[in-house]
C-alpha cells in the first residue's frame, strides 16, 4: 500500500521515526480511509522533518536512505532524489575525514554501530566544501520493531564549526591565563626564596634581599593588574556599573599615577609635563588612572631601558589631551587598528605576555567617559597614544 508515495516499508521506518522523534505512536494504514489519514500523516512527518533544525537522515535496514531532510542534504552537499541510495555510496566522494585524525573508515565507524544499536556518543567528521573546512558532528540510533528487531536507523547530523572554534578560542584563552599567572608565581616564589637566603646568610645581606622584596612586590602587582582586568571584563561583559563619574581635576591625577609608576617601573625614565591650571573633567578619576597606568605598562613592556617614556598633559580648546610617547618596538599599520579589541594581541607581543585586555579597557574607561583615544605608531620607532577628554562645564557642576 502506497500512502504520498512512501512504500510500506518506508511507512513502517517513518513511523519508528515518530516514535523516536516526535514521541507519538502511530498504526500503520490498512483501510483506504486508514490510508488516506497516513497519507496526511506522512506529509505532515515530513513537514516536520524538513523543519529540524539539524540534518536528519532515515535510514533502513540496508543502510539506504528513507528520507533526508533538506538540512542534512545541504551539509554533505547533496542533490534531491538520494531517496534509495546507499548513505556509504554517498558519502563516499565526499572525502569526509574523523576530526580525530583517525582512518575513517564509513562502514566500519559509522554504518555498522548504528545500525548496530547505537552510533555514540558522536562522530566528529571534516568535510570540505566551498573551499573551507567544516566539522560536523553526527549522532544516530536504530529503529526497531515489534519484535524488537532492527529495522533501519535515524541519523543526525550538525554542523559544529563555530562551536568547536569557541571551544579551542576557550581552550587556548584558559592555557594564556594559567601561563600568565604560573610566571609571576614562579618568580615570586623564586625570589622569596633568594630573599630569604640573603637575609639568613654570613653577612646578611639586606640590600640583596631588598631588590628580591622589589621584585616580588612588581610581580604581585603583576598578577593583580591581570586578576583585576579579567575582573572588569567580566563586570562589562554582564553589564555592571563600570564607571563612578564625578568632576576632578586631572592634574594630579596623571601626576600620582606617574609618580607611582616611575616607583614600579624603575627600568624606564618617565617625562611628565603638566598645566598649571586645573583640567576639570566628570569621569571616574581611578579609571583614568587605570588607564594611563596600562599606557604606561606597554610603554615600558615594549620599549627598551634606556628609551625614556614621555606624558604630556594639556589643554586644547575645550579638552584636556594626555599624551603617552615611548620610543619602542611600534605596531605595525595593518594591526593599529585593532589593538583596542578585546582579547587582541599584535605579533609584536609575541613571548611579552599579556591577555590583550589592557587597551581594551583604557578604550571602554575613555569611550565611557564621553573621550576618544588614538594611536600613532611606526615601527621600531615609537608608539603615541593619545586620550581626549571633554572639559566640564560649570553647569555639569551644578546637574552633579
Ligand atoms: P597586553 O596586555 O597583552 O599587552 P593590550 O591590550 O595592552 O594587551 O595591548 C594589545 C597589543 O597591542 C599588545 O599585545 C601589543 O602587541 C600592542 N601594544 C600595546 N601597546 C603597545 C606599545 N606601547 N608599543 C607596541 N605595541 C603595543
């Protein structure tokens, strides 16, 4: 009996299908008006089907194709009409390699199990198409009988590239922090312990065990700049309050932070010109602070000793402007423009260490409080960032 041009045995499959999938349980059509209703039935299964959001293909027993729904045909790059081939023949030209890198070999690690009982728990497959490389991820169960014995099998297929791009974007991202934090650690531990010989030996040497203390004050400092920036991250990424506005004047401000740096980065002679006057601006005065300490942390990081870091702070018309000169690696032009994104590291970096989170959050502290920043850069020559911020107005006073 024929019900929309599914044979019985077909019928039989879709009707384990919806079982398996949809969860109903369905008679099979003996009376015409039986017939009819399975011919609505089927339709309407295959309606279903084609609005899966994964690629599902219906198997029988042999390992030919039922059905397969416009999702799955598209993810192996096949035509309408694969009704009645084998799936291996198929899949076959497709050249699909195991993204384990492992012989694949279709029957054996895909048919055979799943027709078996169970194709499980997946099977990572790569498949080229359009000149890129996709990973697919299929899954399957078979269908049984009455009897309990196999009829034919459901398989789903879904293409996971950009999962499995995240998972290794999260993977490589977790093993940058373990290393960022081990190396700090490791030196701190290091120096604790040559600290603690110094003071312990003949002669007690003090002054030795002083520049250790140093060291690991820098470190410890290190680790905690790296903390508190994932931690901000996170406080922008779930969008929390970031920013605590007030008016301020800015000139001291630059003027603490650089006093502070020149302490805790002593390998860099640091130039400060500032105003006379006061450069009153509403932002978050710690922020503006953390952001010229990381300009100043890439300064130093991507310069050498002896190259002094410059800071000009001044006003220009209605803005106060904080330039940050060093005369260091630079960063190439192609790359300038995306330092400011998250996570983003320029191949200037490489070895330095660094999340690439610094200049992202300077770009948020500064965009937040209504400023812009900008770069200028040549290699091996010297990079200059500069921040623009509006100058408040008496009237901000007031609505303060
Ligand atoms: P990180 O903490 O990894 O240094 P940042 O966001 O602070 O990240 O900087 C992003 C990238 O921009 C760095 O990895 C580096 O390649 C480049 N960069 C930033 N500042 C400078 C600078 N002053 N000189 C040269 N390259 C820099």
């Amino acid at each position: 009996m024929e019900a929309n041009g599914y044979d019985e045995a077909q019928q039989f499959l879709f009707k384990r299908t919806a079982d398996t999938v949809v969860g109903s349980p369905v008679e099979i059509a003996r009376t015409p008006t039986e017939l009819a209703h399975t011919g609505q039935y089927m339709t309407q299964l295959a309606t279903v089907l084609s609005t899966v959001a994964d690629g599902l293909f219906i198997l029988d027993g042999a390992g030919r194709v039922s059905h397969a729904n416009e999702v799955g045909r598209a993810l192996f790059g096949l035509p309408e009409g694969v009704q009645g081939w084998l799936f291996s023949d198929l899949l076959r030209p497709l050249q699909l390699r195991r993204a384990d890198e492992q012989a694949l070999d279709l029957v054996g690690d895909l048919l055979t199990p799943l027709l078996a009982g169970q194709l499980g728990p997946e099977l990572r497959l790569l498949i080229s198409r359009d000149e890129r490389e996709r990973i697919i991820c299929l899954t399957g169960k078979s269908t049984r009988d009455d009897t309990d014995q196999i009829v034919g099998a459901v398989l789903l297929v879904r293409d996971i590239t950009e999962q499995s791009r995240a998972e290794q974007e999260q993977d490589a991202f977790l093993s940058l922090i373990a290393h960022e934090v081990r190396s700090p650690l490791t030196s701190i531990k290091g120096f604790a312990q040559l600290a603690t010989r110094a003071l312990e030996g003949p002669g007690a040497g003090s002054e030795r065990a002083m520049r250790h203390l140093l060291i690991i004050d820098q470190q410890t400092a290190r680790l905690g700049r790296l903390i508190g920036d994932l931690a901000d991250v996170s406080r922008l990424q779930r969008g929390k309050p970031f920013l605590n506005p007030l008016p301020f004047d800015l000139v001291p401000i630059v003027q603490g932070t650089v006093a502070h740096q020149r302490v805790t980065t002593p390998s860099h002679e640091i130039i400060l010109t500032s105003p006379d006057e006061a450069l009153i601006v509403r932002a978050d005065p710690t922020r503006i602070g953390q952001a010229l300490t990381n300009l100043l942390t890439n300064a130093a990081k991507f310069s050498p000793g002896d190259a002094p870091i410059t800071v000009t702070l001044r006003r220009q018309g209605d803005a106060a402007e904080l330039h940050v000169r060093d005369r260091g690696i630079g960063i190439a032009p192609e790359e300038q423009g995306r330092i400011f994104e998250r996570f983003y590291r320029a191949t200037n970096s490489s070895g330095g260490g660094g999340l690439g989170l610094g200049l992202f959050l300077v770009h948020q502290i500064v965009a937040r409080s209504g400023g812009k920043i900008a770069v200028e850069s040549a290699q091996e020559r010297g990079t200059h960032f500069c921040i623009t911020l509006p100058l408040a107005r008496p009237e901000d006073d007031e609505d303060a």
